[in-house]
C-alpha cells in the first residue's frame, strides 16, 4: 500500500506505488494516452508521466532540456547537485560525461572478460544442483536460480560471497522500497553506501583482480575517478546485475 491517499483523478495526481497501479497499471496507462498524454503529480516531491512512445522517445534523446540526474520518484529522492555522475553512473549521468562513464565499464563486459567467469560459475551451478540431492521437487526459482547472478556479480567485483543476502536486502530495498517513508528509504542507502565504501576502501588498500579494482584505476579524461564515482558505479552494477537478471 503506497504512503499517499488512494488516487481519484491519474491525469493530475498519479502515483506509481497506488494499489490499483501496482495491480494492473495497463488500464491506466491506456486511459491517460487518450485523455491526457503528460499526466502529472505533486506527489513525492511533483512529476510528469509521458504515456505515448513518441513522447517518451524524444525526450529521451533531448538531452538539451531533460536530464536523467535524480529520476527516481520517491520520498528521498537524488539530490540534482549530485551531477554529473548522478546517484548511479553512467544512467544517472547527462551528456557528455555519460559517453566517458559508459565507455569505461564497456572493457569488463567485452566477451573475453566474461569468458574468464564461465568455469567458476559452472562450478558453482553445479554445486547448487548437487545440493538438491535426490529430492523428487525442488524450487529452482528460490533453489537454484536467484543465487547464480548474485554470486557471479560479488565475483566480478570481488566482494565477499557470503554477503548475498546482504546483496539482495539491497536491491529489494532500492527498487521495491519507493514506497516507503522517507527517513526509513534514507537510511536504507546509507547501508548500502555505507557498504560500498568499505569494499572500496578495501580494494584502495589490498588491490586485486577484479572490476572494483579495475575502476579504482582507471581514468577518464586523464583523471582517475573519483572514490564516490566507483561506489555509485558499483552499486547500480549490483542492483542491475542481480534485478534484471
């Protein structure tokens, strides 16, 4: 249930994390292309909603008037001075520093990076089905499938892999928590934040072989990133690998 009143008007009071929304947001999406293409809200601090493709596609490539700094619609929301990195680099950077912070990560997900993390991940795979044992029913969702991009991301950036579950409290909490208050949704990124930094300052102190260390080094235009550029990376490396995976 989100923290506003139910919702009685989506043209000028929509929210995202609305009962009805988050049931089926179909119907509405469909109403408002017709009645009301840029619907609006003051909830979470005031927003537009686009609800037609070709609206959506030319402000995504209108970078002159739209930014993709502090896009997330919660209760705590980016602060826009956070530019140009943004909370989560490169997604929530704008041109031009965008192209820099993309090209940076392009070298650790080329094919003959991910090659090298195929023997220790069909490994673990194997691990995980032989622990099932001989069991008739198994649930490979909550078994088996949830624990192989967790345990492959904190492989890539060389993080503890017994921190999984700490893994998934975070992206559960970023993605599914926009809905909460907003001292509660603060401190959840405090955690995590607060986490990142230490494996940074970890890396800092003990390089190694990993991505996390790999951005430590790397530079862009002649300059070494900033510490808080890595966390942000690395965190929006985490959410994304483990979520949409």
């Amino acid at each position: 249930m989100g923290l506003h009143d139910p919702v009685t008007d989506w043209t000028a009071d929509f929210d995202h994390t609305d009962d009805a929304w988050v049931a089926d947001p179909f119907p509405i999406w469909e109403e408002l292309r017709e009645s009301c293409p840029f619907a609006r809200t003051e909830r979470y601090g005031g927003g537009w909603l686009p609800t037609r493709f070709e609206d959506v596609s030319a402000i995504a490539h209108d970078t002159e008037h739209f930014t993709s700094r502090s896009i997330v619609m919660s209760e705590h929301r980016p602060p826009m001075e956070m530019a140009p990195a943004g909370v989560a680099p490169p997604i929530s950077s704008d041109p031009p520093f965008h192209q820099g912070a993309r090209r940076l990560l392009l070298p650790a997900f080329a094919p003959q990076a991910i090659a090298k993390l195929e023997a220790s991940t069909r490994d673990f795979c194997e691990q995980l089905v032989a622990d099932m044992g001989d069991r008739d029913v198994v649930d490979g969702a909550v078994e088996y499938a949830q624990h192989i991009p967790v345990r492959v991301i904190a492989n890539m950036l060389g993080f503890p892999q017994e921190d999984a579950d700490t893994f998934r409290e975070f992206v559960h909490h970023t993605l599914e928590g926009v809905d909460l208050p907003e001292a509660e949704r603060a401190e959840g990124f405090q955690r995590l934040f607060g986490y990142l930094e230490d494996q940074v300052r970890d890396h800092i102190d003990h390089p190694r072989d990993d991505l996390t260390s790999y951005l430590l080094d790397a530079e862009m235009d002649g300059r070494p990133l900033a510490p808080e550029h890595v966390v942000r990376t690395i965190g929006l490396i985490l959410i994304a690998g483990i979520d949409t995976t």
